[in-house]
C-alpha cells in the first residue's frame, strides 16, 4: 500500500464517522500512468416531482449526503461521473431539481444518461443541464474514459408506439413492465465508438461507463443491453478494459475477456436480484456473490458507496454498505477475474440477515 492510498483510506475514514452514503470513488492507479488520481461516481438518485416544489424527500436525502461526502474526500478527487437515473420521470423539474444537488459538487461532473432521464424529451433538457452530449469520450492523466448512451431502443417502440411521451416516460420507468423494449446503444454510437476507439493505443487502459450493463443478465429487466456482444468486440483488441455501469442498483461483477464488468450502487434504493425476486434466470450469478440483505426495500439497506482501484488497470471495488455487510470485490490476477474477498468460495458465503 502506498504512503497516497494510505493518506486516501483516512479520508474515507474520516468521512465514514458521518455517516456510510452512496458516494463511489475511484482511484486509478496506473503503472504507466505518470499520475495516480481518484474521481468520485455517484449514481441512480431518482430525484421525484411531487408538485409545485415537493420531491420525495428520501431520494433528495440520498443525493444531498452524496454531494457532501464527495465534497469532503481527501484526497479530491478530479471529477465526478453521475451514472444515469438523476430523475425518476425524466422532467424539467426534476433534471434541474437534480441538478440543482448536483452543482454544490466542487469538481467537474461528467453524466451518463439513463432511461428514467430520457423518454420524456429524448435527452434534450438532460443535454442542457449537464452541458454535454449524449455521448462522448475524454481522456485524463493516461486513462482513454468513454461514456455511452446504451438505454436507446428500436425507433419503432420510440416514435410509433405511445400517444403522448409522458405514456413513453411511464411504460419505460417500469422495470418489469412487459411494454417496455430491450436497451441497446444503436448503429450509430457504436460506428462513433470504434472511430473513437481508433485513436487509442492498445495498451491504453480504457475505462467505458454505460447506464445499463454491457452484458446480458436479464432481459425481462432491461438488465441487459441488446447490442452488448458488439460493443464488447470493439473494446476486445484493448489490454485492460473496465465497464462501470448504473441502473441494476446492487453489486454485480463479471468478467469477459479481457473486459472487467462492475456495477455501483444508487443512492436511492436497491433493487433486488432477478434470479431471487423474479425466478428468472441469471447469467451472471455464477460470479457474483449476491448481497446479503433480506429486504430490497428497506430504506437503507444494500444503499451505499464504494471506492474503486484500477491498480495496473483492473478494478477493485470496496463496497461500504449503510445498513449491511461491508464487501471487496478485487480482481484476481491469478484466476483473471473479479472476486469476493471474504465470500466467494460458497463455503463461506453467509445466509441473508433479518431486518425484522
Ligand atoms: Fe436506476
Ligand atoms: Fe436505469
């Protein structure tokens, strides 16, 4: 451990005496990075209009503690990515209400564009209020950063299908609603994504964000983007890549290739797991250990912030839980994939806790 990330561990540390929130933060610690740094990711706050100026206070508590925590991480961290989901329906009140939160961040926020942002207006006020496109890629201190819009669906199920777009808005945000259509990133972004990917060096690593996973885990869910075996071949000729990604609210890790999968938590509420709530099948289970928690809805449970190290460019993610058991997921150079420090072997895996 180095003199830095010990310095770091006591900010966290000295952060957590306030309180465990659903702040990510990540250090990237490259060998051939001339500069180790950290950038701060919070994700999925759901910030929902009541009306005139109510909003459920819960989720506007759960991103206001972000904020702060994130304000005080020693040390600073260089930017902040939103992972997608800031507002519930998509509406001007609350992308500004959100945003609003958001902007008493005192670093560069990045966003990421998830569906509870989109299917009103397609993205427009989303774009204004986070000054960027849709998507977009950057480069910082030797890292290639690509942030995708992956919740696009067919233009059929876009244009054709509802009479009004708050109906649109409605029948996406539903997570298990059969009207809904699958996610994918489109032809378009993915033509931009290997231009883009053109100018980087193999040995570049290069660390892609997405709002729905790059994947396939579960359909019925839109845990799953449909178009996740083409993205994942433009990312296949790169040494190390790592896709960070919102919207499934739980720990998930997996490994493909050469591509690393994390997901974060939201600072609004977790959702339970497919295979547990929905007896659906799960493709991703094998590897990851599923959290311990007894009730998806109870309030704090299985809400919380991690740090991640991208020691020689792969990612190891330390969730602290609020209200539950604190876990490492690290990638193993030996078996070339992420795992639970404390859980992975299943003799060690631990029965959900009761909250009642
Ligand atoms: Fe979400
Ligand atoms: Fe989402």
């Amino acid at each position: 451990m180095s003199i830095d990330r010990r310095g770091f561990l006591k900010g966290v540390g000295s952060t957590l005496v306030a309180g465990a929130l659903p702040v990510s933060v990540v250090e990237l610690a490259f060998a051939k990075s001339s500069e180790n740094f950290t950038f701060a990711y919070i994700s999925d706050s759901h910030i929902q209009h009541i009306k005139g100026d109510k909003f459920v206070r819960n989720w506007d508590r759960g991103l206001i503690r972000a904020v702060a925590e994130t304000n005080l991480m020693v040390p600073k961290p260089d930017f902040v990515m939103f992972g997608g989901d800031l507002a519930q329906l998509g509406t001007k009140p609350e992308l500004d209400h959100g945003m609003e939160m958001l902007s008493a961040l005192n670093y560069k926020i990045y966003g990421v564009l998830g569906e509870h942002d989109y299917y009103l207006d397609l993205g427009e006020h989303w774009e204004k209020v986070f000054g960027h496109p849709q998507w977009y890629s950057f480069d910082h201190k030797g890292v290639h950063f690509v942030v995708l819009n992956s919740i696009l669906t067919f233009d059929d199920w876009t244009h054709n299908r509802w009479e009004s777009a708050e109906r649109r808005m409605n029948e996406m945000a539903g997570l298990d609603n059969p009207n809904g259509s699958p996610f994918m990133v489109g032809e378009k972004q993915r033509a931009w994504l290997k231009k883009d990917l053109s100018r980087v060096s193999r040995d570049t690593p290069v660390v892609v964000f997405s709002h729905s996973p790059l994947q396939k885990i579960y359909k019925g869910w839109n845990f799953w983007t449909d178009d996740a075996d083409e993205i994942q071949a433009l990312l296949k000729p790169f040494d190390t890549v790592n896709v960070i990604y919102g919207h499934v609210h739980q720990i998930q890790y997996n490994q493909i290739g050469n591509i690393s999968f994390n997901a974060v938590m939201a600072t609004a509420w977790p959702w339970p797991y497919p295979s547990s709530y929905a007896q659906a099948e799960s493709h991703l289970a094998k590897l990851t250990v599923p959290m311990n928690r007894a009730d998806p809805f109870f309030e704090r449970d299985a809400t919380g912030w991690q740090f991640i190290d991208l020691h020689t460019g792969r990612v190891d993610l330390r969730y602290n839980l609020y209200n539950n058991q604190n876990r490492v997921v690290a990638f193993n150079q030996k078996t070339g994939r992420p795992e639970d420090q404390g859980f992975q072997d299943p003799a060690a895996r631990v029965a959900p806790q009761t909250h009642y």
